[in-house]
C-alpha cells in the first residue's frame, strides 16, 4: 500500500503547529523535511509526522 502524503494545511491540522513554526523548526532540523510532488509542490510523509508526534510525546512525559 502507498504511504499517505500530507499536504501542509493537513500537517498544521494534525500536529497544531503554524506554517512559520513548521518551516522553521525544519530549518533547525527539529521537524521532519518535505518530500518533493513537482516544481513548486511539497508534502510530508504521514509516518514521518506520526514518529516526530510520537517523540515528542515521549519527551514530554
């Protein structure tokens, strides 16, 4: 089975973070990167976005 891509406005939702804060903790190296759909198009592996959640849970308790 293909791995779900989220579109940025499915990853703010999941996560509750801002489009400022996502691109900026990516340039930190502290959120998953992006994968490339076509010239101008990104997405986010849904697995990616659930292992970072899940860290973060982990870190937190």
């Amino acid at each position: 089975m293909a791995e779900r891509i989220l579109r940025r406005p499915d990853v703010e939702a999941c996560t509750g973070l801002s489009r400022s804060t996502i691109y900026a903790w990516m340039a930190r190296g502290e959120f998953p990167q992006p994968v490339a759909l076509g010239a101008r198009l990104v997405g986010w592996r849904e697995s990616d976005i659930e292992a970072w959640m899940a860290a973060r849970e982990v870190k937190a308790a």
